[in-house]
C-alpha cells in the first residue's frame, strides 16, 4: 500500500505523519532518516492494527499544488 506521508522541516531537523494512519507519527536529522523512520513507524502501526484485530485504513489521501499570486 502506498500512503500518503507530509514532511515538515523543523527547527532540529524534520517531522512526518500520515493523514490515513493518524497517530503514526516519526523524526529524523535529515529528510532522508526521516523518510526511512516513518516508513518503519508504518510498517510497526500497520503490525500493531493487525495484532489488535483492528481494520487497516485503505490509503485515500492524496495531495496537489495549486499556483496563487502572492
């Protein structure tokens, strides 16, 4: 499944969540760290659900950029 993750540059490096897993949530210095720590914190929330007998939430974010003037 692929879901739909925001990167957010912080003060000390980047934070990242997925609207579709609410809760799920990871850090990192870089982009790069950050992107690896959340895929982890999905693959560990995703094995938590189905330890729990809890439905998976089926990916339905999606994002787009739209132009304004400034």
């Amino acid at each position: 499944m692929k879901y739909l993750v925001i990167i957010e540059k912080t003060e000390t490096g980047f934070s990242a969540f997925s609207p579709d897993l609410p809760g799920c949530v990871a850090t990192g210095a870089t982009r790069e760290k950050t992107e690896k720590n959340m895929r982890d914190a999905i693959a560990f929330h995703v094995e938590g659900m189905h330890e729990e007998g809890l439905k998976v939430p089926q990916p339905h974010s999606s994002s787009t950029y739209l132009e304004v003037s400034a």
